[in-house]
C-alpha cells in the first residue's frame, strides 16, 4: 500500500477541545486492506482509530471499521462511531436538514441506526443505538478482580448493585465502587485484569460510583480494556449504555429516562455520555469536536 492518507482528529463526547476521548478518523479508506489498518491505528496510537468505507450492506448508509492501538479490531457502537459520524456530518458528507436526520450504520455483522440532531442547521449532537443488553455472568467473588485493579474488596459496593458484566454491543464488566476516590485508588494490573475478565466472558472493566461531580451526572466512570490492549479510555459509549441498564434493572434510575455518566476525569480529559433507556432500546448520544487533521504517509 502505497501513498499518503488524509485523517482526522476528533475530541468525542466533549464540546470543548482537549477533553473527550480522542479519535483517529480515516475516510475514504477502501484502498486500505486490514493489514494495513491495523498498522495505522497502532501508528496514532489512539485508544481507537475508525476507518470511514463506503457501506456493503442494503439499507446501510456507511460500514464503519475500528482498531485499538494494538491492531485488535473492535465492534462496538461507542465514541469510535460517534466521533466518525460527527465528522461526516461537520464535512459535508450526510444529507441534512434544519433538524439533522437519521442514518444506519455497518460495523460488523450489524447495522445500528444513527441519529444526527441539528438546531437551525447547526451540529448539536450524534445519537448512536446500541444492541438490546444482555446480562452476563456476575461476579461473586470480587477478591481477584480487586487484586488485579490495585483496591481492596471493600473499596467494592455490592450491598445494591452486582459486579455484573453487561453487554449492549460489546461485554464489559460493570463493578459498583465506594466513591470516587476508590475508583481513583486503582492502578490495574494488565496482564492479571485481562485475565479475570476472560474467565467473565467480558472485554473491559467499567469502575463507577454514584457520587458524580458534574450537575446532573448520575455515575462517574473509569475503564480499562486491558484484553484489547486499552489501558485506560476517557470516554467509553460501549460502557455507558450498559451501565445505564445495570442501573435501571436494579431501580437506580427508571426506564424511559436520560441519564448522564461522566468519566475521563482522572486522565485530565473530563467527557459526559448520555444515554436513554426505553425498554430494550439503548441509545447513547454525545457531542465532539474536530482538532486536528493531517496526511500519513504509509509507506
């Protein structure tokens, strides 16, 4: 593969440079084998890098690919496709009215709709709909995964809330802590939270309190992926819409509402997820912020 790439970098669920979660965007990548992929999503270094294809399903406005900065291949519906469709909508690349309009998506096997929210003509937010959640395996003995997050068992609160892993998309494990400042207690082992998370059938840890700093956030977050080479994200869409459900299955929030789960704070990076329950609809929505685009020379 030969030539040079233009990208793009865009700051997801911010509205604000400098925080979010920073995504590498590439478009107009069907040249690019996966291969080749894989080696630029490592090249950024990013957390995750979105590839923008033209889509090969019916019905399917755009196929969306993901990489870790490890090269691992991810399909879940989070600030990776929410930052990739903010950008379409900024460039002019999606047909849209005073109010934005509405679009279906392919990652994967899957085509998830996608709407996007104008005031006046002018960009307010991206709404990505997840997969109906499932509720996977819980955690009854909490003292290896504390071992391996660097807490202690008791920094965990279990007395209302399981240690559950939940999939909205993709599995993670949710696990209740104390207060903010167990959750910023930990200092995961990779090699060993990697491990207890594939005995769980999960992918990564999603560590949460209820005691949120910003007004009218009802969680603060921290995730680790150690098992797709993620050490930590600063905005994870793929944990909020679970979480979001854990919380609404154990009376913590009701259905049908919009909830607010911060995270990032700790990175210096601080990012608000919204997302809304209605059934078994989940829907996370966010704003971003293009800052940065250049050209990579892949050869």
């Amino acid at each position: 593969m030969s030539g040079w790439i233009p990208f793009y970098l865009v700051d997801v669920f911010a509205r604000e440079p400098l925080a979010g979660n920073p995504l590498a965007v590439v478009p107009d990548a069907a040249r690019l084998d996966t291969a080749t992929m894989a080696s630029v999503a490592r090249e950024f270094n990013q957390s995750e890098t979105t590839f923008l294809l033209p889509a090969t399903r019916d019905g399917a406005d755009w196929r969306l690919r993901s990489f870790t900065a490890a090269g691992t291949e991810v399909f879940g519906a989070g600030h990776n496709s929410l930052g990739a469709w903010w950008w379409l909508a900024e460039a002019g690349r999606l047909p849209l009215g005073e109010s934005g309009g509405s679009f279906v998506q392919e990652i994967g096997d899957r085509l998830l709709p996608v709407d996007v929210t104008c005031e006046g003509g002018r960009l307010v937010s991206v709404g990505l709909t997840q997969t109906a959640p499932v509720f996977g395996r819980i955690c009854d003995a909490p003292a290896a995964l504390a071992a391996a997050l660097g807490v202690e068992a008791a920094d965990f609160a279990t007395g209302r809330l399981p240690i559950q892993v939940v999939s909205t998309g993709a599995a993670h494990m949710l696990a209740p802590m104390r207060d903010r400042a167990a959750i910023a207690r930990a200092r995961p082992d990779s090699a060993r939270l990697a491990a207890v998370l594939r005995a769980h059938g999960a992918q990564g840890c999603y560590l949460f309190s209820l005691d949120p700093l910003a007004p009218g956030a009802v969680a603060h977050a921290r995730f680790f992926n150690p098992v797709e080479g993620i050490p930590e994200d600063a905005a994870t869409g793929s944990a909020a819409g679970p979480l979001a459900c854990h919380l609404a299955a154990h009376g913590v929030v009701e259905d049908g509402s919009t909830v607010a789960i911060e995270q990032g704070y700790e990175m210096g990076r601080p990012s608000v997820i919204e997302v809304r329950i209605a059934g078994r609809n989940v829907r996370v929505s966010g704003a971003g912020v293009v800052v940065a685009e250049g050209r990579l020379r892949t050869v």
